[in-house]
C-alpha cells in the first residue's frame, strides 16, 4: 500500500474504527514513518491498466450520494499519459450524465481494475478533468479506438492521488469469451488431432476388411 493511498482512504473514522477491531497496528507496520508518498504509477499499473477492456468507476453528487458505474471500451481505451495521468475516451452511453455531472461539482474520483481470471485489483484515487471534444478535439482522438463503434463525447483526464494492490482473498475467479477460447484452443486442436487419427484408423480398418 503507498502512503499516499493510506492518507487519502484511513480517515481518522476508519482508523478508530480500527484500533476497536484491533487491526490499526497491522496496517501501521506496512509504512515507514518516512516513507514516500509513491503515487506514480509504475510499469506493473501501467500494463496492467493496458489490458484492461473496462473498470469501476466512482463519483459523488453534491447532496453527498456515491454513484457506482461500469465504463467499458476495448482493451487499452485506459491510457496512461504519464506516471500520474491517466486518461480516458468517455463514449456516449444513456446520456444520464451523472458521473460528468458530479464531477462538475466534485472532481474526486475513485477507479477499481479488475482481472477475474488471476483475482487482481488495482484501486486508485484521483482527481478528474471533463475535457469536452470541441475543446480538445486531438486529445479526444488520441484517446479513441480505432473502429470502435462507440462515439467518443470528451476526456476524463485523471490526476493520480494514490493507488492500491488489493489481496485475492474474495475475489470470484471469472473469465471472458476471449479468455476462454484462448485457454481452450490447445484442447480444440488436441481434439481436432484425435478426429483425424480416428478417421484414419476407420478408414484403414475399413480397407483392411474389405481385402480379408
């Protein structure tokens, strides 16, 4: 965990909260007193980000309610600018507008990476910029994928505030279609194998009982 992440999530709630369930010292030991802040992120986040096709993402409004939503795109439409930047194409969806509404008024944010299929989570905090098409039409194009269908409205820029590696524990193991035929293609040509050696051999057997 950086101690960027730390001073940003345990709040002064969170670490009474436990010191009363005795876990505060065990988080305590894992920094330094002098240990840097180390909110850039560093080539494992960033080929992690890379290969992700989608995340969580969180906003709040200004009455103070959470908003939780899943922001897809092709694998790599998460770009990372720099070591502290990252950046997104926001592609036109139901048109609600709520994250781009709440970060008009709040510009924290809250970013969850999932892999299902190795049960890995990187979380970051950080601080949004809603940049609009017509305003940087050639960051907006930059960030958009090549024949993808969607249709690219702004930029999220995201200055990174910290971030965390979560542990395994609880996450469900999932994969995608194109894990799946990814792992299973050296069954399909195992099988494919066996289908012509089972061919042959019927029709040698075949030709075999024909000249008896």
């Amino acid at each position: 965990m950086t101690r960027a992440y730390y001073d940003i999530a345990f709040t002064d709630a969170v670490l009474a909260k436990q010191r009363e369930m005795g876990s505060a010292d065990s988080y305590a030991k894992r920094l330094r007193p002098d240990a840097p802040a180390q909110d850039a992120l560093g080539e494992a986040e960033g080929a992690f980000i890379a290969e992700r096709d989608g995340f969580y993402q969180a906003t709040t409004s200004e009455t103070g309610w959470p908003y939780v939503q899943f922001r897809g795109g092709p694998p790599g439409f998460v770009q990372v600018l720099d070591a502290k930047t990252l950046a997104y194409a926001d592609f036109r969806g139901n048109r609600q507008y709520l994250s781009v509404g709440n970060l008009s008024k709040n510009d924290r944010i809250a970013l969850f990476f999932m892999d299902y299929a190795n049960r890995r989570r990187l979380k970051v905090f950080g601080r949004a910029r809603v940049i609009e098409a017509e305003d940087d039409p050639a960051l907006v194009a930059r960030l958009s994928a090549p024949g993808y269908r969607a249709k690219p409205e702004r930029a999220v820029v995201i200055a990174v505030a910290g971030f965390d590696w979560n542990c395994p524990q609880h996450i469900p193991q999932r994969f995608t279609i194109e894990e799946l035929q990814s792992a299973l293609a050296p069954l399909r040509e195992e099988m494919e194998a066996l289908k012509a050696e089972n061919a042959a051999l019927k029709k040698a057997l075949a030709a075999a009982r024909r000249g008896a």
